[in-house]
C-alpha cells in the first residue's frame, strides 16, 4: 500500500504538463493558475480531515509552498524553451540528483553500504534514462522546414537550473520539519499562490488562461499529498525518485498528444531513456522491501 501511495503522484506530476499544454498559457499564467488550484485542493483536504495546525506547520509549509513557486514558474519557463519533452526529463534528473543525495545523507536514510550500492545504480538508471529522453538528434535542424527554429536549450536549462533549486529547497524543508502531510499542504498552498503573485507581478494577463490552470493544481495537489505520505513511510530518496517516474507519462505525450516533433533516432532515444526510468523506479522499490 505504501508504495501504491508513492506512486500516485507519477500519474498526477506526468498529467500536470500535459493538461497545462492544453489549457495553454503563459509560463506565469501557468504557474498562478495551478497555484489556485493547488489552494482550493487543500481547503478541501483541510475541512475533510480536520488536522491539527501547529505554529511549525504554518511557517515551514508557508516557506516550502513559496519556495516550490520558485521551482514551478522556472520549469514552466523550461518547457517553454525547451518543449515538454525535453524540458521534463532534464528537470527530473536535476532534481532527482539533489533530492536522493539530501535524503541518503543529510538525512541518513542510506545506512548499510548495500543501500548506498543499490541506490546508486538506481540513481544513475534515472539519470540515464533522463538523459536519453531528452537527448537531441544533430541532424534535427536539416529535417526542419524552412524558417522553422529549434527550441532554445540554453535558456530553458538557465530556467531549469533554478527550478531545481526551488523544489529542492521545498521537499528538503519539509522532509527535515517532519510535518503532518494532511495539516501543512494548507499553508503550503497559500505559500504557492503568494509566491506565484509576487513572482509574476506586473508580467502576466489575469484571463481565462489564469482560471483554466486550476486543474493543474487539483492534479498537483493529489500528487503531492501522496508524495507528502510516502517521505514519512519511505523516505526523500526513495519517494520522491519514484514520483519523478512521471517523466514517462510527460515525455510521450508530449510527443503524441501535444505533437511535439520527434526525429526517428530521438524516438529510439526517449524509448531507452523511459526503459532506464521504469528499472531504476523498480530498483527503489526493491530497496525498500528488502
């Protein structure tokens, strides 16, 4: 059950990009209108379970929600740059870089030294299959047609490099305050929707697209209770590799639901790379039931 848990947020974190390409939008417009969403989810959750709020609860969920605003307007703007289905892969293999090594030894979730080789080749796994999802074909620009440009890369991994940076700062803060998942995603949320304001003030159109990317954060806000549940049962490293599984779900519908042009050499590669993914998040697993 507990890893059934863990797993929910790879189908609600790989819809998100997905449903946000849809909706359309800016990258601010994106990132305030799933800051809403993610708001009235936990009201939601909040009424329904009724948690105790303590003052620690309050400040640190309020500081990881303005600290992932960080994270999300900046992988909004890297799949902007970049397209989803490159965008996504780097950004996961950033973050699962950061947050496996946080939780195998800031937290000492890594213990025996089979633990530290086990986990290792799971994480170099998902760092592979991330690199090979997102890997680009050299020949991509003469296939174009004429006037047709690639994405900027360099922009996109500059956006990506602080995105990372933000979601790291807000799985790490929660995962050393130890708070209740059901309690903090109420402080959390309203961390998000003031950061997504002060963030995007004076650059962004409050119109339909704001009011559509609130199913974004219904979706988010699922993944990340659930995610929030499987750190106190599973542990950083290995919970939040395994909700980064997602990649899968966002990398191939960006390709074949939102179109996104694909040469038949990156086929094969994002194949591979979603191939590496599912066995390192096997491998996590394994981890765990040993």
């Amino acid at each position: 059950m507990e890893l059934l848990i863990a797993l929910v947020p790879m189908f609600a974190w790989g819809s998100t990009a997905l449903v946000s390409g849809k909706m359309g939008g800016s990258p601010n417009q994106q990132t305030l209108g799933m800051t809403i969403g993610a708001f009235f989810f936990s009201i939601v959750v909040f009424f329904v379970l009724q948690p105790t709020m303590t003052l620690a609860t309050v400040l640190f969920g309020f500081l990881s929600g303005v600290f992932w605003s960080i994270g999300q307007k900046g992988q909004f703007q890297g799949m902007h740059h970049m397209g989803i289905s490159v965008a996504l892969p780097v950004s996961t293999g950033m973050q699962l870089i950061l947050n496996t090594i946080a939780g195998a030894v800031l937290f000492g979730e890594w213990r025996k030294s089979g633990d530290f080789l086990l986990g290792g080749l799971a994480l170099a796994l998902l760092m592979i299959g991330s690199y090979y999802t997102s890997r680009q074909d050299l020949d991509r620009e003469k296939l174009l047609p004429a006037g047709q440009k690639m994405f900027d890369f360099g922009k996109g991994f500059r956006a990506l490099l602080i995105s990372t940076l933000g979601y790291g700062a807000y799985t790490i803060i929660l995962t050393w305050a130890d708070l209740d998942p059901a309690a903090v995603i109420l402080p959390q949320s309203v961390g998000m929707v003031a950061g997504a304001f002060l963030f995007t003030l004076g650059d962004i159109r409050y119109d339909r697209y704001v009011l559509k990317n609130n199913a974004t954060g219904l979706l988010w806000g699922l993944g990340n209770v659930c995610m929030l549940m499987g750190i106190q049962s599973l542990g950083l490293a290995v919970s939040f590799s395994l909700s980064q599984m997602g990649i899968i779900i966002s990398t191939l519908g960006g390709i074949f639901l939102l179109g996104e042009r694909k040469t038949k050499k990156e086929l094969v590669y994002v194949v591979l790379g979603c191939l590496f993914v599912i066995g390192g998040g096997i491998l996590l697993g394994y981890m765990k039931s040993i």
